[in-house]
C-alpha cells in the first residue's frame, strides 16, 4: 500500500509548529539585539548599515525553493528595522515634493512598518532635519547631473557633525529595475567597508578644473572613477566635485594623499564624503 498522503488538517497543524518556532525565533532575535544595545551605550549611533548589507547578501546568497528572495530581503529588512527601534530613537526624512511619492515608497521598504518617516519638501529640508536632530537618517535622489543647487555639496565640509552618504537603495534591484529613480541615504554614521562599496569623494577647488583634467588626476592617483558631478561656487570661487569611486576610501587612505600632491595649490580639500554597500541585483530566477 503506498502511504497516505496527510490531511490538509494535519499539515496546516504542521505550519503552526512552524510559526510558532519562527515567532519564537524572532523573539529570540531581539533578545540577542537588546544585548547588543547595551554593549552600544554611551554611543550616539547604533546603526550599522554595512553589517545589514551583510545579513541581507548572505541570505540571498543561500536563498532556496520557492519563495521569491524579493519576500525573504522585505521580511528582513521588516526585522532589522524594529530592531534598530528597539536600541533608541530613529526616525527617517525623506525627500517627497509634494506628490512624489517615489524615495518614499523606496524608504518604506527599506525601513519597514514602524519606522517613523517624515516627509520632506526639499532637499534642504532633509539636511535641516539631520541637523537638528529630528531624523537620524535621510533619504535624498542620487545627484543629477543638471542640479543647479546640489545637495551634495554641503557635505564636502571637514565639521564632523556633517551627515555623510551611508547607503544606496533600492538595496535589492529586481530584474530589468532602472537605477534612474534610485536614492542615497545620509547619516552621521562612521564609513564602514563591507568588502563590496563605492565611495562619494567630495573635492573642493579654488578655481575651476576641466572634468577631463581633474579625472585623469583622480585615476593617476589609482582611485577607479565612476561618475562626476561638478558645482560651480557661485561669483568665480572655485568648484566642487562630487566623484564616485568604484571601491572604498576612507579618509586616512594614501590614494587621498597622492591626490593632494597632484591637485597642489589648486585644491581645498578631497575627503570622502560617504560610502555605500554595492546594492544587490536578484536574479530573474529567484527574484
Ligand atoms: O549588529 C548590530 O549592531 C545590531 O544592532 C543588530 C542589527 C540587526 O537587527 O541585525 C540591527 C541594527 C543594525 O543596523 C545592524 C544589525
């Protein structure tokens, strides 16, 4: 006789079992990030954007069967999201003109249920609620090249309280998903590599440089260049340079130094003004 297959009842029973070990689990999660906490008293901060990228890329990596990992990446971020709740305030502006609900919904995803998010009208408004305190992170577009008024250059700034780029979203882009609409997130948080990053070097100039010339700079001093966008200071006073670098530099790297010779007189200052972990793109099969 082959065996019998079980009943609907007697499976459903199963998946309770199940649910009760994965809640059961979740509460053990948060046990283990309360310890944590206390081990992060005393710090302002107690986000780590790279360990999240990290969590999220090792389960990706050995994600199986039929859930699609777009669920397991949202299940997670829901989880890590409560549980940087748990550790203090956190509160999330972002930038929403108006009806443009695009970084908004991106920002929702990323920080989950019960994050608090505030909008914000500008861009300005988001670097205003950084600085005083009343968003622990912010939500920006990624620089367009035709901005005449960029936020990035606020934070080519050698203050230690300025905020700096400290992650990239969507951090999962699902097939075929433009990186046209994509955000950066800006926190005082300390740049931490995750052995997949970019870095945002911000250069400041006492005169106006060709993009050409300031490039060849830039890769004579080994830093492979990605994309630039240039800011012209108003009344001839020079210009800044947002440039991304297709690796992780922090501000004690000697590729800034060999910079700094090249640039000589011309140059105010070159210091990395953010970083963010390579976001993940989910295979068609799995997404
Ligand atoms: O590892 C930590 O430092 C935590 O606080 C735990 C945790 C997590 O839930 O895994 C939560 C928030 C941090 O941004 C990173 C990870």
């Amino acid at each position: 006789m082959p065996p019998v297959p079980p009943s609907v009842d007697a499976l459903r029973r199963e998946i309770d079992e199940i649910d009760v070990a994965i809640h059961d689990l979740i509460m053990r999660r948060a046990r283990v990030v309360e310890r944590i906490a206390h081990s992060k008293a005393g710090e302002k901060v107690f986000i780590r954007p790279g360990r999240e990228a990290g969590i999220l890329r090792r389960l990706v990596a050995r994600h199986q069967g039929s859930v699609p990992v777009a669920a397991i990446v949202r299940i997670w971020r829901e989880m890590i999201a409560a549980m940087t709740l748990i550790q203090g305030p956190f509160a999330v502006a972002v930038y929403a003109p108006d009806d443009d609900r695009r970084l908004w919904d991106i920002a929702r995803d990323h920080y989950g249920t019960v994050t608090p998010l505030a909008p914000a009208n500008t861009t300005q408004a988001v670097l205003r609620a950084l600085a005083e305190g009343r968003a622990t992170v912010g939500v920006v577009p990624m620089p367009e090249e035709e901005d005449t008024d960029p936020w990035w250059r606020f934070l080519i700034s050698d203050d230690t309280k300025t905020p700096k780029i400290i992650g990239r979203l969507p951090f999962c882009r699902r097939p075929g998903q433009k990186e046209g609409g994509d955000a950066l997130i800006l926190g005082a948080v300390p740049l931490e590599a995750t052995g997949q990053d970019h870095t945002l070097l911000g250069v400041e100039l006492s005169q106006d440089m060709s993009r050409g010339r300031l490039k060849d700079m830039i890769e004579a001093a080994s830093l492979p260049v990605g994309w630039f966008r240039i800011f012209h200071l108003p009344g001839g006073g020079g210009s800044v340079h947002l440039i991304e670098v297709e690796d992780f530099v922090d501000i004690d790297d000697p590729r800034l130094r060999t910079l700094a010779e090249k640039l000589g007189d011309a140059l105010v200052r070159a210091l990395p003004v953010g970083t963010y972990a390579l976001p993940i793109t989910l295979e068609a099969r799995k997404a």
